[in-house]
C-alpha cells in the first residue's frame, strides 16, 4: 500500500491563529451551462434600398453623368463661356499698359473661361465650372 498524504480538513469552530492570514475562498467552480437547442422559422427581412446619387464634379474635361433632364446616362458636351476670370485678366492688362489690343488676348485663352456642361441628347444644362467663385 503507497502511503497517501491527506490534508487534515479544518475544523471552522477551531479557534485559528491570530497572526495568521485569513483563509482563501474556495476555488470550485460551476460546470458551464449546457447549451440549449433552439428552432426558429426562418423571417423574411425587408430591406429598403435608397438610391444614392453621386452628383459629378464639373471641370473643363467632359463629365458622365445622368442628365436630369431626359434621364440618359451621358458624357457631356462642353462649351467655353467668358466669366469673370476673363474680365479680371484683360483689367489687369490695362492697367500694366497693354491697352492696344493686347488687353483683349485673355478672351482668347480657353484656360480662363468657365465651362458649361450640356447633354448632348436634350442640350439641357447639366452643370457649369465657374473659374471665379
């Protein structure tokens, strides 16, 4: 027979040393609960989509887009319109001394003038690039 090493089990009503520490809890712990099977029927979810409209920004380039107009989806056709950078330009050349005609070459610059955006379906405005806010 191997000789076993038992614990003496404390006795609670035993009065315990002063200066030793408190004891600890015990340690034992719960079996986890067991899981539970549940059948549900399957729900219908209705999921309502909202459509999100990228409004496209407008620059000297053509843009696609969707006219609002006659709801194609199109590339626009682009025109050069003079606007207030154009005005600004030739002013500015007056009043550096370019009076004789030279004033009147940013009227000739597609780089300065707005740009207006058509369809080119309904030639409906769809957007327009100011230069100058």
């Amino acid at each position: 027979m191997e000789p076993t090493t038992e614990k003496p089990q404390e006795n609670p009503s035993m009065p315990q040393d002063p200066n030793a520490p408190p004891p600890y809890p015990s340690t034992a712990f719960a079996a986890p609960p067991q899981p539970v099977a549940y059948t549900s029927q399957p729900t219908a979810i209705n999921v309502m989509h909202t459509p999100v409209i990228a409004t496209p920004i407008f620059r000297d380039i053509p843009v696609r887009t969707s006219c609002a107009n006659c709801r194609s989806d199109i590339v626009t056709r682009t025109e050069f319109e003079v606007g207030s950078m154009v005005w600004i330009s030739c002013f500015v050349a007056v009043i550096f001394g370019l009076w004789l005609g030279c004033c009147l070459i940013p009227f000739c610059i597609p780089a300065l003038k707005d740009v207006v955006h058509y369809c080119p379906n309904c030639n409906n405005v769809c957007g327009k690039f100011v230069r100058l806010h």
